[in-house]
C-alpha cells in the first residue's frame, strides 16, 4: 500500500545535508518499516525565511500544478494517506491537503507547529497557510510537549494529536564500541584530556550563535583538560573559527563528516556532547551522540528535553546563560565516573526508546486509531 510522502522545507534527498534531511528520511524509513510503499510525491519546496521575498501567488500556482499532475499519474494502487513532514509558518504545506482531499484519503502531519503570534506581521501569509495545513490533518504527529500544548489547545473536531518523540535508526550507525564505568567510589578525575565533542553546520543565525555561545563558554573553562573536535561546515565557518581561535590548538575542526562510520568513530571516541542548541527544534544530534555513548550538555531550547532524560542522560541550562553552560560542562569534565554513567544510561535510553522500532510500534497505534489503512504486514 503506497503512502504519499511530502517535505516542503527540505526534501528527503536534498543535496544539502542537516537535521531536516535526515528527518525527513527517518520517517521515509519509518513509513517503510511498517509495510508502506512510500513515494516522495513532489519536490516542491515551500520554504520562505523571508516573508517580503516571498511570492506566494507563484508558489500556489506551481503547487496547483503539481496537485494536477500526482492525479493525473494515479494509479489503480490505493494510497493510505498523504503523509507530510514538517509544517509551520515558514514551510507551509501547499500540496498535501487539497491531494488528500481530492484522492479521499487521511492526511497526516509529523512535526506540525503552530505559532499564534505569527498570525500578524511579516510572515501572516505563511502562517495562514501552515494553519490551513494543519486544521486539515487527520492526525498530527507531535515530537516535542512545547509544541503538544498549542497543538491541542487549537485542534478542530475530531483530529487527533499524538506523540512521536524524536527517534533514530540505529541499523544505519555501525556498533559503538562499550564504554566501561569507573569503579564505585568518589569522582574520578579523567587521566587525559576530557574530549569533548560537537556536530553542527556552519550558517549564520541560530548555529552561529550557537558556535558563539560554545567557544565564550570554554573560554571560561581554560583551567580544565580538555579538547574540542568540530564536525561541520558551512559559510559561516570563517566566523566560527575565528570565535574559537582563542582557545588555539585545543580545537580541531574535522569539517563535514557525511561517512556514518567517519562520524560514529569521532563521537565513540569522545566523552561529552556540548551544544547550546539556540532555538532548536529539538535537534537529532542530541540522539545520535547519545547512542554513541555520550553525555550531553545543552541549552534549554525548544523541544531538545525531548531528545534526553535530563539529568540522567544529559543536562540542560538556561537558555543564554553561557556561565551556566560552561559549569556543567565543568562538572562532567572532572568527574569521570558521573560522565560515564550518564554516557552508559545515555545508549540505553536510546535503544531502548528511542530506535527506529519503537517509534514504529508507536506509529501503528496512532495509525489504527485515526483510522489510517494499515499494510498487510505481520505487524
């Protein structure tokens, strides 16, 4: 049975990689493992960062057209629904609801967000579509309780609203090496440099700001043993490496790393995770090292308490409070036995609820109860 896949901020087989591509693939991956035959069903990108560049008359035809072309090219296969993933005021879904509508099938939306605030000013427009999009879904699939609570507050009749916490496969990461725990007793201090460790692209805005608020954060931390691997790149790398170039040869930057294996290696042989995260949405990296093992340091943004156990598996601090960041930092560095623990509850929180079949299992039920057709699996 085929579901129709849409993605109009960022396509699942964009050239560009980012958390939103491998999202978009994970729920390609998802809808796969429980019997769908998925079809990415237009390429058309609905993104606009800025509103007063926007043409949305050129964009409502282009996605009229596409809508008239996948009816043209239906086949005799039913289709379950038109799954979309990512709506919100920047990226609304022009396509997904008047297909749905028209081939009579339910209409789905992972990671929906609404933004009431948004309903006035520049991105008014936008907003307005995204908000069309979403009252049209038969079922909203939510990863984070920040956008839970809005989602629910403003859901028309008889949609549903169901969590879908962030997931990752973790088939596609070679095994991680085990960690051992220090034995019981006081905290252990590390016997070499603590590696910390962060992965991230380098634009300007949100990631900048991010790399900014990293670099003041371990300017203050100078006394401690440590080093700092960065895996990214992007335009704005000239304005990250100059941010860290105070702290000289501790910090190395290892550029892209798009081999699995290559980044899975790099986070394996590290110790902690450290990221402010400014306005993520939730962040899938925040899984990934955690899979591999690590404690995570972050910001208290948006939906990334979704992506941990905090307090277990990593930490969080006040968004923008840089001294802060740098004290839990602090804390992992110096105590080995502490950083261990939550690096070995860290991979087990992971594989135990937060694998690509768990998700699964949690999708079928939210399926069934939307009264979504189900492939004809053993599931």
């Amino acid at each position: 049975m085929r579901c129709l896949f849409l993605a109009p901020l960022k396509s699942p087989d964009h050239p560009t990689p980012s958390g939103e591509r491998t999202m978009a693939r994970l729920f390609v991956k998802l809808l796969e493992n429980i019997g769908y035959q998925v079809e990415l069903a237009s390429h058309l990108r609905s993104f606009v960062p800025d509103p007063d560049t926007a043409d949305w008359h050129a964009l409502r035809e282009d996605a009229a057209a596409e809508i008239e072309r996948l009816l043209a090219g239906a086949t005799d296969r039913p289709a379950a629904c038109v799954f979309t993933y990512h709506v919100y005021y920047k990226a609304p879904d022009l396509i997904g609801p008047a297909l749905a509508a028209r081939l009579g099938v339910p209409y789905v939306i992972a990671e929906p967000s609404r933004a009431p605030k948004r309903a006035v000013g520049r991105f008014a427009e936008g907003h307005a579509l995204a908000e069309h999009a979403i009252d049209a879904a038969r079922l909203l699939l939510t990863p984070t309780a920040a956008d839970r609570e809005m989602l629910d507050r403003l859901k028309p009749p008889g949609q549903l609203v169901a969590d879908l916490k962030p997931f990752i496969n973790l088939r596609e990461w070679p095994d991680a090496p085990r960690r051992r725990v220090s034995a019981m007793g006081a905290p252990v201090r590390s016997v070499r440099p603590v590696r910390l460790v962060s992965v991230a692209m380098m634009r300007d805005g949100d990631k900048l700001a991010s790399y900014r608020q990293l670099a003041a954060a371990l300017e203050m931390l100078r006394v401690e043993d440590w080093t700092l691997d960065i895996v990214g790149d992007g335009p704005a790398r000239g304005a990250v490496e100059a941010a860290f170039a105070p702290l000289g040869e501790r910090v190395t930057f290892h550029g892209a790393l798009t081999d699995r294996a290559a980044l899975g290696a790099c986070l394996s042989g590290s110790d902690i995770f450290v990221w402010p995260g400014v306005n993520e949405a939730f962040g899938v990296v925040y899984l990934e090292a955690q899979a591999r093992g690590l404690a995570c340091v972050a910001g208290a943004y948006g939906g990334i308490s979704d992506t941990m156990q905090v307090g277990r598996t990593g930490l969080l601090t006040p968004t923008g409070d840089v001294p802060a960041f740098a004290e839990a930092v602090r804390g992992l560095i110096i105590d080995t036995r502490k950083r261990q623990l939550m690096g070995a509850d860290a991979a087990r929180f992971i594989a135990e609820e937060r694998d690509l079949p768990v998700a699964a299992a949690t999708l079928l039920r939210a399926f069934a109860e939307a009264g979504i057709a189900l492939p004809e699996t053993d599931h």
